[in-house]
C-alpha cells in the first residue's frame, strides 16, 4: 500500500499499518508490504477507548502481531465512559499487561480523574453529569445505574445547589478490586526514549513533562499543540481532532513533534509507534 495515502479501511477486514506523511516511511515513490518492518525497541501508544470493546479487541489483535519485549505499550487515558463496555475494556487491557510481553502502561485521563473524585466524594457530581458516567456504572450493574439515575431525576437541582450525596458507593462495591487498583494507579505522563505520552497534552509556556501541572496534563491547555515547540516528542489523546479524510475515515492529527490519536468518536481506535510512525487502526466500530 502507498505510505502516504491515506486509507479508508474496508468495514469487514483489520487493517494492518500504513505511514503518515512527514514519519520515516512515507516516501511517495516508495510502496510497503502487509508486515511493518521493525524497529530495534519501539513505543506503541493507544488513544482514547472509551467503552469500545470491538475497536479495542480489533487493535490489540493487529499489535499482539508486532510487539516484542523491547516495547512500551502505553494507554493514553479515557479508557471508560461513552460506550457500553467499560468493565469489558479495563479486563481486556488487564489481561492484555499479563500476557504481553512488553511492558503495558496506563495513563489518567480525564474521565478516570473525575469518576476517581466522586470516589473520593460522593457529593461531587462532575462525573456522572458530564462524562457519561453512568455508562461506566451501567456495565458494572444495572441495576446500580437505575438506582443512582433515579436518585438523580428525585433531587433534580438540588443535587448541585445543596451539594447532595448520590449513592455512588453501590457502584464502587461493584467494581472488581483489582479494577478499582487499576484506576487508582493510572500515570499522569510516561516518558520513553522515543516520546512523551500524555493524556491532554503539556502548556507550551512551562517546559518539559516533569514541570507540568497535573491539569495541564490531563486536561491539555491553550496553544497545544499548535504553539509546542519542544524538543520531546507528544503523543496524546483527549482532543477528539482527528485528520477526517474524503471517504469519513479518522486519522491521526501531526503537528510538528505531537501526535494526536484520538480518533474513537468515529468509532475507530488508533495507535501510533515511534521512532518509525507506523500507525495502526481497528475497524470502525459505532
């Protein structure tokens, strides 16, 4: 396939990998076979899941083919929340760090930030009211999502203007331990020698990873990535940017030294590994 092309994969088939314009593969006289070559020790970071268990299943059977013990993996935050399977995505990924040779990382996004308040207090509500948290508790139990849904339709306003408790510890209880640890030790950043992952981004104006604050890379900030001028490669997710091609299929957004990979609105999941650029994508799953 021609690496600079960029490619609206067949719905009944995985795609394999092509090469964005601008990475070490992508010259236009050049075509590349079905098998990515190589690199020595890569990093492979994995944007956005958001509850998508086929659009992960899809990835992680595309990159189980090229990962070696040398690599990193790296999750980029937002695994809940949105999409139905939620619990289904944070057993995969477990599963995933057991089996897989390389060393699997996980960052915060923003949505394990704010459900991990409401662990910690249950009269802050910034979750479930705009996160679509109770996706996430829907795929815990049912049963809890009816009763936490219908304790928020009683109180109505009440429950911001009185700072009203909702019953989120039966959710709590009904999320797995070893999920509950997973959550609780997400990363804020991870640095390789090929890049820095984040979740957000970083604030142009405060330097290297380790002298952000915790929002900033979380959340991303103002002039990212588009006034980013350091010597780190980024690659992040959170943005919802994706580079739409002619045919509605998502790519990954390159400006300069960051890489953008949050492509799971359009029902794709997207991973990109350096040094190289090689990019691999699920099928589109909505």
């Amino acid at each position: 396939m021609a690496s600079t092309i960029l490619i609206s994969w067949p719905e009944n088939e995985i795609p394999r990998a092509w090469w964005p314009v601008g990475s070490v593969y992508s010259d236009e006289s050049d075509s590349q076979e079905n098998a990515v070559p190589r690199t020595t020790m890569a990093t492979y970071a994995i944007g956005d899941v958001h509850g998508n268990i086929r659009a992960l299943e899809d990835l992680l059977a595309v990159l189980n083919e090229e990962l070696s013990a040398a690599d990193t993996v790296v999750f980029l935050g937002d695994i809940i929340d949105r999409g139905p399977d939620s619990r289904e995505c944070i057993s995969r990924i477990l599963e995933f760090k057991k089996r897989c040779s390389a060393k699997v990382v996980a960052l915060l996004g923003n949505h394990e930030q704010w459900m991990l308040e409401t662990y910690r207090n249950p009269a802050r509500h910034s979750w479930i009211l705009g996160m679509e948290g109770l996706s996430t508790i829907r795929s815990y139990s049912e049963e809890v999502a009816v009763q936490i849904e219908t304790a928020l339709d009683e109180l109505g306003p009440r429950v911001i203007t009185e700072r009203v408790s909702l019953p989120y510890q039966l959710f709590f209880d009904s999320v797995p331990s070893e999920h509950m640890a997973f959550l609780s030790d997400l990363s804020a950043y991870y640095r390789t020698p090929e890049a820095v992952c984040v979740h957000g981004g970083l604030d142009p104006r405060q330097g290297r990873v380790e002298e952000q604050k915790l929002e900033c890379l979380v959340w991303g900030s103002e002039g990212f990535p588009d006034n980013y001028q350091g010597t780190d490669r980024v690659m992040y997710g959170h943005a919802d940017d994706p580079v739409i091609d002619g045919a509605g299929w998502p790519h990954p957004r390159i400006v300069g030294r960051t890489y953008g990979l949050d492509t799971i609105s359009a029902g794709v999941l997207t991973a990109l590994r350096l040094p190289d650029g090689a990019v691999f994508q699920s099928r589109r799953w909505v």
